[in-house]
C-alpha cells in the first residue's frame, strides 16, 4: 500500500494535521490529527509502498518494542488510514 500523494501532514496551532494539497472546497469537518507516532510512520513511509511489516518495523528500530507489539501498533495505524481514505 502507499500513502496518497495527494494528502500531507502539517503543523497547525502545534498540532499535526493530514491535509488535502489541490483541493477546492476542503471539507473540514473531518480534521485528521496525528499523534508522534502516527508523524514518526508517516514521514518514515510516504512516497513508498510499504507493507504492516515495514511500518512495525520502523517502531522496532525507533521504540525498541518487541515484534508481535509493533505488528500490532502498526495495524492499527494502517486500519485508521484506510478508514480515511489515506492509502490506497
């Protein structure tokens, strides 16, 4: 799966934020806030196809956490992102 190129993350009021680039008339009642972590996957595996494995394993290399957690973690970060619409 990849991250759609159209989408980017940025920092608003200290907040990180998933935005549409191009998009007239953004619908704005849907605001998608990530946490670190969220910002530490996305940065790590934008621009790339990427597989729940590579997204645990970016969480094993920086948190130092066992495999079965980060498989986990990063699930959970793939579900939220197809919810959104965010990968394809």
């Amino acid at each position: 799966m990849k991250i759609k190129s159209m989408y980017k993350v940025r920092q608003v009021a200290g907040e990180n934020l998933v935005v549409g680039q191009g998009r007239l008339n953004a619908d704005m009642t849907k605001v998608i806030s990530l946490n670190d972590t969220a910002v530490l996957l996305w940065k790590e595996l934008a621009g790339k196809d990427f597989t729940c494995e590579d997204a645990a394993e970016v969480l094993v290399t920086t948190y130092g956490i066992d495999k079965e957690r980060a498989m986990a973690d990063a699930n959970h970060w793939i579900e939220k992102m197809k919810e959104c619409n965010i990968v394809e």
